[in-house]
C-alpha cells in the first residue's frame, strides 16, 4: 500500500443576493499521483449555483473535466517479462456532467454521467466508456442510494502471426 497525495486548489465566486453573499461558482482542481508515479489524474470541478428572488437555492449544475493516467504493462517482446521501456503510460480524458436538485436547501447531485476516453502510448490500447450513476435521497436530503450503469467499448493489438515465424512483421 502506498501513498496517493492528492493537492486541492479551489476559488468560489460570491454574489451579494438579498444582503448575503452567496456562492454562484465553486471551482475545485484535485491533483493527484502516486509515490511511485505509476498512477497520476488531474481533474477540475465546476458547479454553478442558481438562487431564486429570496436568496434561496434553487439550482446547480456542474460538469467535470480532466486527466488520468496509469502505468500499464506492454510486453513489446512477448516474452512475458517486463524489460526496460514496456511500461507504458495509459491517458485517459475525463468529461462528465452532474445534475444537481435542492433538497432541504442544499444542492445534491442526482445523475452523474462520466465519459473516460484512454488509449496507451503507444497506441496498442483503447477505451471509451461512460459511467452513469442516479442518486437517491430521503426526505432529510441524506443519500439514501444509487444505482448506475457503465457501457463503452475497448480495444487491444493482438499478435497475428499469419506466416507463423513467430516475428511480429508488417502489418500482424
Ligand atoms: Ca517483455
Ligand atoms: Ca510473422
């Protein structure tokens, strides 16, 4: 088990409503990586808070943006043993959007829906696949559940030795 540091930077941006001041925009950016650095992710936060004549919250919406990436292991030479150079970084983009609903005053989301598209350095790897969660929350606003469903698809070069002399030639 190792350490995972993740660093926090945030602004939020304020609007006198009603003689308060109220958060309209919080940014929030998570910068992580791994002690190794096998594994790194970058991501940014967004939500946009709506207030209604009162004051009074009456909607969010939000939407998350960024980077992730893991060390994954090529093996260039098929020799099942990891040599110098065959591990190789996984990116992966991160798009999403969360939709929020007030419940007892505060903004809770209700759907979030994550795009991660991810192909190896090398090109040998790929994916894209989007993760949908919906919550659910008791009359008190507390998570009461979830449910979710993940669909995408994936892709990896195989070794087709179509002339069988065991050398990944032209084309195979
Ligand atoms: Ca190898
Ligand atoms: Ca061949």
């Amino acid at each position: 088990m190792i350490w995972q540091d993740t660093t926090i930077t945030g602004t939020n941006t304020y609007r006198v409503i009603q003689g308060q001041a109220q958060v309209i925009l919080s940014v929030t950016r998570n910068v992580s990586s791994t002690a190794g650095g096998t594994q790194r992710s970058d991501t940014t936060t967004t939500v946009n808070y709506t207030y209604d004549g009162n004051g009074v919250l009456s909607g969010a919406t939000g939407d998350v943006r960024g980077t992730s990436g893991s060390q994954v292991f090529n093996d260039a030479n098929r020799n099942n043993v990891v040599d110098a150079g065959e591990m190789i970084w996984q990116d992966t983009t991160i798009t999403g959007t969360n939709t929020y609903r007030v419940i007892q005053g505060q903004a809770q989301v209700i759907l979030s829906v994550t795009r991660n598209v991810s192909s190896t350095a090398g090109g040998t790897q790929r994916s894209d696949t989007t993760t949908t969660v919906n919550y659910t929350y008791d009359g008190n606003g507390v998570l009461s559940g979830a449910t979710g469903d993940v669909r995408g698809t994936s892709g990896s070069q195989v070794f087709n030795d179509a002339n069988r002399n065991n050398v990944v030639d032209a084309g195979r």
